[in-house]
C-alpha cells in the first residue's frame, strides 16, 4: 500500500521548493500506487515494468511545474491516483498498439468511472478534455467494431444496429459527445 501521507508531504514541499530531487522522491513514493494500477491488467503483467517506467516518465515529463500542482493542495494523493490512472490506461493503449494485443476497454467497465472523473474538479483542464471527449469516442468505435466482428449480430443487421444506437446513445448523453460511425 503506498504512503499517503508521505505523498502529501512530499508533494507540499515540491510545490513549496519546486525542487526536482523532491519530486523524484515523490515519484518514487508513487510507485506503490502505480503497482496497483497495475492489478487491473493482470493479464498483461509481461509489460508492467514497461508500463511503470513509462508512467513515471509521463509524470516527470508533463506534471512538474509546481505553481500547476498548487491548485491539488487539498488532496495531492488523490489527484496522484487519477494521473497514475490515466497514464497507466495510455500506457496500455499505446502497447495494443506496438504489440497487436487486444487489451479489452469497454463502454460498461470505463464508463462510470470516467463520469465521476468528469465530475473531479482537481482535474486539469486537458485531463478532462480527453476524458469528456477523446475515449468516450474511442470507446464507442471499439464497441462498434466488436459488434460488427460478431456473427450472430451480423446475421441480423436490424439488431447490430440497434445495439450500435443504443451505445451511441448512452455515449453521447453521458459524455456530451457526438459519435461518428465508419
């Protein structure tokens, strides 16, 4: 189980010092959380090591201006969970892709979940950009896609369609956006 208080603690004095040595520790600190992120891909435990490495490069890289990280002040582990979250899912995507492995994201796991992220004021901006309108999209050209692939659906055209509108639906009223099928 990883520290929360330690993250707090050293998350409060990277963004009082702006020190890159603290935010080192920080990320190290962070690594138990990364670990269990990582529980929910055991499928894929071959790629975790590359998985955390590239989380702890994407936090380094792209969450370290300290006058950002001033406004998660008020739960810093929190706001930690949900960028570990994130760049773990981004990781996993990008190794579908590097890899040809069909890493299995659907509306029904994601989609509560990204709802109440939507609904997280500590995200940033972009965060919740790509969580409103980039993977719900994603999301539903995968469902669209399974469907298409299944035999009993593709019998009956009618029923895929439906199932197809019924996910563009839930889509576009839950997440605001507007599904493009090709």
């Amino acid at each position: 189980m990883y520290n929360k208080k330690k993250i707090n603690q050293l998350f409060e004095k990277y963004v009082e010092t702006g020190d890159n040595k603290i935010f080192e520790q920080l990320i190290e600190a962070c690594e138990p959380m990364i670990d269990i992120v990582l529980t929910k891909y055991k499928k894929y435990d071959r790629h975790f090591e590359d998985v955390r490495q590239k989380v702890k490069l994407n936090i380094w890289k792209n969450k370290r201006k300290p006058e950002d990280l001033s406004k998660y002040l008020t739960s810093p582990t929190t706001y930690l969970f949900f960028v570990v979250r994130r760049y773990v899912m981004v990781a996993f995507e990008a190794m579908k892709s590097i890899y040809k492995e069909g890493i299995e994201v659907t509306f029904s796991e994601y989609g509560t979940r990204i709802l109440s992220l939507i609904q997280n004021e500590y995200l940033d901006p972009e965060d919740l950009y790509l969580f409103k309108y980039e993977l719900p999209q994603k999301m539903f050209e995968r469902e669209v896609k399974k469907l298409q692939k299944d035999k009993a659906l593709s019998a009956d055209s009618d029923a895929m369609r439906k199932a197809i509108e019924q996910i563009r639906q839930m889509v576009e009223e839950d997440f605001g956006v507007v599904c493009n099928e090709e």
